[in-house]
C-alpha cells in the first residue's frame, strides 16, 4: 500500500516517477522540525521569510520566536487573506524582494501556500505574476530557480502544499488562472494534523470537499494514469465519515489526520493527473460571482460523477468503491457512491445545486465560456462551452 507510512510518501513519489515535494514530515506535533528543516536550507544568520494568514499571527510569532532561538532571522509577512489575486500577490512579491530571503516559508491554507509559490518564482525572476498566467498572460516563463520555498499547511483540502502550480484571480477581468512551473513545488512540506484543529467549521468543510472532489476528479480523468487512479483510491477510503467527524467533533485528531492524508494526495494526484468539470465550473463560479471554490467544486460533484458515468466507468466505480470501504465493485457501486456525496452534502449543510444563486441564461454561458482551460481538458467525457452550458441548465 501506497500510504502505510505517509512519512515515507516523497520516497514513494520518486519511485513512481510522481511530481512531489522532495521532504516530506507527517505526524502530530511535526512542526517542531521547522528549525531544523530551516537549518537544512539555509547558513546561520540567513534571513528567511515566513508567509502567513492574519488569522495565524499567534502562530507565526511563535514559530519566528522558535527560528530566532536557533540563530535564523526571521522577517513575517502576515497580511495574507482572502484567495490570491493578481494584485494580492505582486504586493508580496514586492515585500520578498525588499527582504531578500534565502528562504520562503508558507504557513495557512491553500491561498497562503499559492502565494508564497507564486512569490518565490517571481522573486527571482522579474515582472507581474499577470505575465506567466495561463491563457491570459503574455506567454512568459520563469528563467532562473524560485526560491527554496517549505509548506506548513493548515487546512485539509487544497493539496498546494504538493503542487506546482499558484491558482490567481482577477475579479475585475473575471478569470482564475494557474501560475505554473514544476519548479514551483514546495522544496519541503510539513504536516501536522494538530494545526487544523481550530479551523472555523466552515473551512473545514470547504477545505475538505475540495480535497473530495480533487481525489475522485483525478481518479478518473483523461490524463489519469494506473498509478494516480490507485493512489487516489487508497486515500478515498472513508474521507466522507472522517470529514464529517471533523464537521460534528473538530477535536477529533484521527480525523484530522484522515483529511490531511487526502488532503496531501489529492495535492499529488491533480499535479500528475489533472481534474475535470468540477474544478472547471467552481473556478468560474469564484471569478465572477465570487463563489467560494470548495463549497462550488462541492455542490458540482454528485452532478459531475453523475455526468461522466460514460467517460470513466471502471475507474469511477473503483474511486467509489475505496470512499465506500466496498471490496468488491458491483453494477450498482457508482448509483451508492453518488447517492453517498448527496448524503453527504445535506449532512454538511451544503446545498445541492446552484438555484440559490440568481443565475440568468447569459450568465450560464459565461460560466460555461469561463469554464473551458487545463481543469476542463482534463474532463473524462469530451466539452466545449455549449456541452458545459448544457449541462448547467440542469444544475442552476
């Protein structure tokens, strides 16, 4: 099994040829190996910069107290909130570039760790992070290397720890686009489940459907391969049960450790695999209608896996099968693992489709128009703009 010892995961990438941080430390009360992790990357007196959320900045002065103990300094930049935009994350750029760090650390959730990636490479590399967008940018590359980067996060859900890509927005252009480099991986990732325990319960759940829907996205994408279908399938094992334990008992740290699991493999998996139309239409929901993005790739899953029965059918049943604890696929495998995400999200207190929002048939197809990129190319059955409004007039 893949993930008998998530300690031993970056080994277990490497073997399979997977894109993956190179350190990876998993277990309760793991962040007590920063210092060290630091002192691997950097000489004594090196500055390095600790990137954070404010609503961390207890945690980042405690973690900066424990650097400085050891002879680092450590400069906060602790402003971070909301998803990263392009102007969010060039103002941040612009404070690296001032620090000169040796060293990026990120500590928070998967807007945090975006950021850090994307200001790591542009730090060491020059211009706007509008530049090296994909689909909307100038078509520009990164040159030389970003700046050794470690990922503390403390959320379970949108696995950046684990990629190479920074997902930007720009609401006044209404897109969502990636930032993307294989260099951009986090160099080393911490992950202690002890770090989520405080979460709102609102984060929990939109951090974990994210990590739901990254898992059984990539398992049956276009660009899915044996190894990340299997991978995926091992950490789909009861996340719902374990996701929905967090909800009702936040302290529950096997839970915790459960989601952090698919948290992190979800990370993995969309790196090597991609995703497809859930991913597609919650990274439009958010550009235009600003639609929190767990919360939409959530509402879009059961009616997504619903959808592309016909794309994947072997892998879907499998998927489902491993989030079920089922041994054995059967023809009615697929029915119970949709019928589950329903339960699931009425559980949550999710709603079940888009007719919350007062969406007109024009905004369906800037929606669907928004819709198309990497995500939707990822997508087990074939779409372009008119098959996605198509498909949501069923779901608005």
């Amino acid at each position: 099994m893949y993930l008998d010892d998530l300690n031993l995961l970056a080994e277990t990438t490497k073997k399979l040829q997977l894109a993956a941080p190179e350190i990876i430390r998993f277990g309760r009360g793991r962040i007590k190996d920063l210092p060290e992790l630091v002192r691997s990357f950097v000489a004594p007196g090196a500055t390095v910069v600790l990137l954070g959320g404010v609503s961390y900045k207890r945690l980042l002065e405690q973690l900066q107290a424990r650097m400085a103990a050891e002879g680092v300094q450590c400069e906060l930049i602790s402003g971070i909130s909301g998803e990263p935009t392009n102007e969010s994350v060039d103002a941040t750029t612009q404070q690296v570039r001032e620090l000169q760090p040796k060293l990026v650390i990120a500590c928070g959730g998967g807007s945090v760790i975006d950021t850090a990636k994307a200001g790591a490479a542009l730090a060491t590399n020059g211009g706007m992070v509008e530049d090296y967008l994909e689909g909307v940018g100038s078509g520009r590359k990164i040159e030389a290397d970003p700046l050794p980067m470690i990922a503390i996060p403390t959320t379970s859900g949108t696995g950046a720890e684990m990629t190479k890509n920074a997902v930007i927005s720009n609401y006044r252009k209404q897109y969502k686009k990636s930032f993307r480099d294989e260099r951009m991986i986090p160099d080393a990732v911490i992950l202690d489940p002890e770090l989520t325990t405080d979460l709102p319960s609102g984060v929990t759940v939109a951090t974990g459907l994210d990590a739901l829907t990254q898992l059984l996205e990539s398992a049956i994408s276009r660009r899915r391969t044996e190894t990340t279908t299997a991978l995926a399938c091992e950490a789909l094992v009861k996340v719902p049960e374990a996701l929905l334990t967090c909800f009702r008992q936040p302290y529950s740290l096997v839970a915790r450790e459960r989601m952090m699991i698919a948290s992190a493999v979800s990370g993995i998996c969309l790196a090597n695999s991609g995703l497809g139309l859930a991913h597609a239409v919650a990274s439009a929901l958010g550009a235009v209608h600003r639609v929190g993005h767990g919360i939409a790739c959530g509402v879009m899953l059961p009616h997504v896996m619903e959808y592309n029965k016909s794309g994947a059918a072997d892998e879907m049943a499998q998927a489902f099968a491993a989030m079920l604890g089922e041994k054995q696929v059967t023809g009615e495998t697929v029915d119970r693992g949709i019928a589950k995400l329903k339960q699931l999200l009425k559980a949550l207190e999710v709603p079940s489709s888009l007719r919350l929002l007062p969406l007109l048939d024009e905004d369906l197809r800037l929606l669907a128009e928004k819709a198309q990129g990497n995500s939707l190319s990822g997508n087990p059955v074939e779409m372009d703009s008119e098959a996605v409004y198509q498909f949501l007039k069923t779901v608005a």
